[in-house]
C-alpha cells in the first residue's frame, strides 16, 4: 500500500496515527509531498485520483481510497486488534457522536484558518467571524462535555480527531488562545499530545 500525504495536512495526519496506533503502519510505503506539490497542476495526486486531495491511499490492486473518514473504515476493517471506530452501536454509538463532533471543530478550524491565509483584499470578514464563533462554540461545549467524562476510555478515532483539531491550533493560529478558560479541554489535550503516534506526526510551523 501507498500513502500519500502532507506533513501539514490533518486529514492525513488522521490516517497517519491510525496506521501507528494499530500497527498497519509497517506495510504502507509513504510519499510525502510538500505544500507546493499538493497544489501543482502536476501534483502525483492527480494521477491517483482527480479531487487531488490527500490523504490518498493507494491499495495493492491498484484501488485509490480517499477520504479520512473511509480510509479509517478501511484500517479499523484490518487491524486485528481493538476497533479505533465501532460501528455496531456496542460502545451506545458514543465513538460516531463524539466523533462528529471533533470532526465539526477540526472543520470549523481548517475553514477559519484557510480564510485567514488570503490575502488581505480576499480574506471574507463574514467567512472568519462565523467560522471563529463556531470554533469557541465547539470547544466550550468540549470543555464541559470532557470535564464530564467525554473522549476518554479506549483509545479510538474520536479521541484522534479531537486531538488532532487542537493540536493544529498552536502551530497554524497561535493568536487564538483556546486553552484560557477550558482547563480540562486544555489537559486533555496535552496527555494524549504525549503519545508516541502523536509525537511522530505533529505539523510543521507555517
Ligand atoms: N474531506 C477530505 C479533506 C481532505 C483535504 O482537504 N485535504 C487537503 C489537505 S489538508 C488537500 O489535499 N488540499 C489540496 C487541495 O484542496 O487542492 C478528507 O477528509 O480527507
């Protein structure tokens, strides 16, 4: 199997713990691409699939998966050890709530952030104040939900995402100081910032 990514790209960066935490990690070649290759008319993305996005996951047979969110399918299909995502309603669905709601902030965020960087006379005022208040929403609801118990437990994907939408914050817009007044949300994110998987794939600065 093939993967391509971005250092940068949190999508890929989904795929790329994924792949850690259940081992399959080793029987995947990756290519990684920079910034300018991703966004160039010849971008080897484009040859596996025409949205040219990563992550791009290229099976044996010659199969392209895109998408974070079917690439996980696909990992939790063939990790032999515990589920990251169950789909059977055996954990109360808890995992796909949770999740959906660290995928709308990991959302809110790359939006929020990909109109901060257009240039001035671009940038929509309407696009970063709705796309701000959306983000502070969702991670005071984090706040008091994680306080409470959310996000804990076995190690699964929505634990992943969440991790992975906070941890783009202070490399990509260091000027929102989300941790000020979410102790737990902040805590939270700081243990599971330690994992090995974690470490491994933190984003490059801008
Ligand atoms: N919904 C997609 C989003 C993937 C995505 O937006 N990838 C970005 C990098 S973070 C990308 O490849 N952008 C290149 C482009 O838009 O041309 C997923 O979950 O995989």
């Amino acid at each position: 199997m093939r993967l391509l990514y971005t250092a940068g790209s949190p999508f890929a960066r989904m795929v790329r713990i994924a792949l850690l935490e259940t081992g399959l990690d080793t029987l995947v070649t990756k290519r990684e691409l920079t910034r300018a290759q991703l966004y160039s008319a010849d971008s080897e993305v484009l040859v596996l699939s025409p949205i040219g996005r990563v992550p791009a996951l290229e099976l044996d047979d010659g199969t392209v998966l895109t998408e974070s969110l079917l690439i996980l399918d696909y990992i939790d299909v063939h990790t032999r050890g515990p589920k990251l995502l169950p789909r059977n309603g055996s954990d109360g669905w808890r995992t796909l709530a949770e999740m959906g709601q660290a995928m709308g902030l990991l959302e809110g965020i790359t939006t929020w952030l990909r109109a901060l960087l257009l240039p001035e006379p671009e940038r929509s005022a309407t696009v970063i104040a709705r796309e701000s208040s959306r983000v502070n929403r969702a991670a005071d609801a984090l706040e008091s939900v994680v306080a409470c118990g959310a996000y804990s437990g076995q190690f699964n994907t929505a634990q992943i995402v969440l991790g992975i939408a906070l941890g783009l914050i202070e490399p990509r817009m260091p000027g929102w100081k989300w941790r000020d007044g979410r102790p737990h949300l902040s805590q939270w994110y700081d243990v599971i910032a330690d994992r090995p998987s974690f470490r491994a794939t933190e984003p490059p600065a801008l």
